[in-house]
C-alpha cells in the first residue's frame, strides 16, 4: 500500500535554528496537512495545502513556520528559528481529496530542540 | 468547546476479550468523517476505521468496529478478541467539510491488553 513518508525520523537541534522537515505524500494525493504532537498531549492541526497554497492555519502556525511544495513531490515544514516549545512529533498527512476520506499519516519526524 | 471528547484516558482488557472505547463528537456539520487511530509506542499514527455521518451501517474492519449513534453524536470503537499488540494509544478523530477536512482529534485513550 502506498505510504506518506517523512524524514528525518528524529531530528534534534539548537534554540534559535532553522529546521526543515520534509514529507512525501502519496503521489495522487492533493491535500496536505501537518500535525504536531507535543509529549503525552494530543494531536493538535497546524496548517493544510491545497493548490500549491496554504488553505488553513491554526493559531500554532505562526510567522516562524512556512509550508512549500518546492517540486511536486516533497512538502516541507519549516521552523525559522526554533524555540524549546516547538519540541514535539511532527506528522505529515495527505489525502486524495478535500472530502471526508481517510488521511493517510507518515511516520512522524521527532524534533527536539535544546 | 471540544469537538471531540475522549473521556476515557486509560483502560485494561483482557487479551481475547473485547473493548469498547468511547467517543464523543460535537459538529453543527451535515457532512462530516470519524477516524480512529491507533498509535503504538513506536509513534507513528495508524489509520483503523472509518465512518461517514451518511453511511447507515456501521463500520467495520477485521476485529475494529465502530458503534455509530448519530442522535447522541457518539463514534464508540469496539476491539474485537484483544490481543497483546493492541496495546497502544487510541485516538478518535473527525474531518468536517466546515472545517476544511482538517481533521480535530480527541485526547486519546491508552489501551493495555493484559495475558
């Protein structure tokens, strides 16, 4: 079955950095959401793509987090300048459709910073 | 307000007994989707069942099924003959068409399967 796969599984970094993660979603699939998970709490909506834009945010996706498709495949999650808080489990999600259908999830990348 | 409402945080079963998970959901939607979601230790997230608010039948796929009660807004998810595997966090989700199909999880509930 095809999969949503995401990379690095963990990545660790310092305050203040720049991370980028990254996502390949199923290839026929035009929507595209990132989770977060923060340790022991729930999975909380950051931002949703479609049409190589951003078509909702949550109040968590602030200026220091941007979404890119740079080329059809990839679909990326960046942090400008990351703080303790952002330290959590970051899920890439894709479906075929906007309709009420199954979101196929990756893996998760594990960020933490330091 | 909470859209969904676990309020179990953490339950024990028997291994080859059932479990029933509850779920409860608030949407002024017509059209909305509840997912449940088992997520192992290991962290990722995996898709278990689905239920549309149109579908009639209740969901099923192999030992998970979900009790559908639209009246009273309840997505209970029922595990079949337990197994040791099943121990993990469960999450019940839902996607409204008034939400932009992003999907409102609930809380979570950790499910430990005793031998």
């Amino acid at each position: 079955e095809p999969e949503v796969t995401q990379t690095p599984s963990h990545q660790v970094t310092q305050m203040g950095q720049e991370v980028i993660l990254r996502c390949v979603p199923i290839s026929n699939h035009l929507y595209f959401y990132w989770y977060r998970q923060i340790l022991g709490q729930k999975v909380e909506f950051l931002v949703s793509f479609y049409n190589n834009e951003i078509s909702e945010k949550s109040e968590i996706f602030d200026d220091q987090f941007s979404v890119e498709r740079p080329d059809g495949s990839n679909f990326t999650l960046k942090i400008r300048s990351t703080k303790l808080e952002d330290s959590a489990m970051y899920f890439c999600a894709s479906s075929v459709s906007g309709q009420n259908e199954k979101l196929f999830f990756g893996s998760g990348t594990q960020l933490s910073v330091l | 307000a909470q859209k969904i409402t676990q309020t179990q945080p953490g339950m024990f079963v028997q291994e080859k007994e059932a479990v029933t998970l509850d779920c409860t959901y608030d949407t002024s939607d017509q059209s909305y989707g509840l997912f449940w979601y088992k997520q192992p230790s290991s962290g990722e997230m995996i898709f278990l069942i689905y239920q549309g608010s149109y579908d009639e039948q209740n969901a099923t796929e192999g030992r998970y099924s979900l009790n559908f009660q639209k009246a009273r807004k309840s997505a209970n998810l029922v595990i079949s003959a337990s197994q040791l595997g099943d121990s993990a966090m469960y999450f019940c989700a839902m996607r409204e068409s008034l939400g932009d199909y992003k999907l409102s999880f609930g809380a979570g509930t950790t499910v430990t399967v005793r031998a």
